[in-house]
C-alpha cells in the first residue's frame, strides 16, 4: 500500500509539475511588468535585486564552461553584487570566448525562455526548472555569501511553489520573468559605464576583445542587442496579447 502511494503521489506531482494552467488576468501580465521595470529603475531596489540578476550570470558562464568542456572549478558571489566564475582550460579559443560570452546574455534568454513557458501556460514548470537551476548553481558556491545568496532565492521559489494558491504563483512568475528580461539589459549599460570611465579593464567584453581582437565596445554592443530583442520578443508573447485583452 505503501508503495502505490508513493507512485500516486509521484504521479499526481508529475501531473501538476508538466500540466497547464489557465492564463492570468491581462491586468496582471501589465502590472507584474511594470513593477518589474520600476525594481530595476530605481537604484534602492536595483542594488538588492541585483544579486538575482547576478546568479544567473554567474551559472549562465558555469553552464558555457561545462559545456565546452572546461573544468569548473567554483562560483563566488559577493555582496556588491559582482561575482566570479572560475574554470581550467585554455585561456583562449572558442570553447574560453563563449564562456565570457554566456554571462551578460544568460538573464535575458531565460527571461525569454520563461516568457514561452508561460505563453504556453506552464507556470508551475516554470518554478519547479528555477528551482533546479538554482540546485545546480547552489552546488558550486564557494563562499558563503553566495551560499546565503543562492538559499534564500531558493527558498522564495520554493515557498510560493508549495504553500501560496495558484494565483499568487502566476504573479510570482510573470514578475520573476519580467525581472530577468529587464534586469538583463540595465547591467549591459552599467559595464558600459565603467569602461568608459576606466574602473572594468578585465570585464567580459575586454577579455573577450583580447582573444578575438574584435573590440569590446562591439561586444557590449552585441549583449545589448540581443537583451533587447529577448525583451523584444517577450512583450511580444505576453504583453501585447494582455494589452490587446485590455483595450479591446
């Protein structure tokens, strides 16, 4: 009895995990979008969530790593927000530049890919693949900043997919997405800000710029272009069918 109660369970949390649910209210699509927009805009707020962005730069360079075949050799996050991605391999070639290339695009594109998993109405999926992403992060912390950091992100998801109904998850979700898609683009600006001024002589965009000999203005340049169209197709997918429910 046991037994087939295990399965049913496992069966049951399958089911809601992989099924849909119904689309939100349009008002609720704006408004999570606004008050994303609003958290990256002002500084206050910026500098605390930040740290959200700032993981998914970091695993998005882990992930690159492994990818290519480099040894991963542990991820730090720090309290203003900066972080560190350290691997083995050769200091150039293709497999290093796309290591440097994945942080800056990595919080844009799974902006993007979680704007298409709630266009298909698959919110509790969506939570339940942050939470394992996270997992995977949490496992090559090295510092405890970056283990409290990691924890306590882990542990929003996990609290509103587990205790809070279905309409607080919806929220919860369009806002988580619409952060990544908006918070991915304002730190492109930012790197942009310190080259200028000389304080990010070894950021992605320089460090790629010395084993492509492209520029690293043309490499900043690219991260924003490409946050953009991420962010550029999101509000396709979501936004524009909520504004149209709103207006027609």
């Amino acid at each position: 009895m046991a037994g087939w109660g295990a399965v049913d369970f496992s069966s049951d949390l399958l089911d809601r995990v992989l099924g849909t649910q119904p689309d939100p209210p349009a008002t609720l699509v704006a408004v999570t979008a606004a008050l994303a927009l609003l958290v990256v805009a002002v500084r206050p707020s910026w500098r605390l969530a930040r740290n959200g962005i700032t993981i998914a730069h970091e695993g998005g360079h882990a992930l690159a790593a492994v990818l290519v075949g480099r040894r991963l050799s542990g991820i730090r996050l720090h309290s203003d927000t900066s972080g560190l991605t350290l691997s083995r391999g050769r200091p150039s070639g293709l497999g290093m530049a796309l290591t440097l290339l994945a942080g800056y695009l990595t919080p844009s594109l799974l902006g993007l890919g979680g704007a298409w998993l709630l266009a298909e109405g698959r919110i509790t999926l969506l939570l339940w693949v942050s939470l394992a992403l996270l997992f995977a992060v949490l496992l090559m912390i090295r510092n405890l900043y970056g283990l409290l950091s990691v924890l306590v992100a882990g542990a929003a998801i996990f609290g509103v997919t587990s205790y809070t109904e279905p309409e607080v998850q919806a929220a919860f979700a369009y806002a988580f997405v619409w952060f990544l898609l908006v918070g991915g683009v304002r730190p492109v600006g930012e790197l942009q800000s310190l080259r200028w001024r000389g304080r990010a002589p070894d950021s992605d965009a320089d460090q790629l710029a010395g084993i492509t000999w492209l520029p690293g203005l043309l490499w900043v340049g690219f991260f924003g272009l490409v946050n953009l169209a991420a962010l550029a197709l999101a509000v396709s997918l979501l936004l524009a069918p909520a504004l149209t429910d709103l207006t027609g």
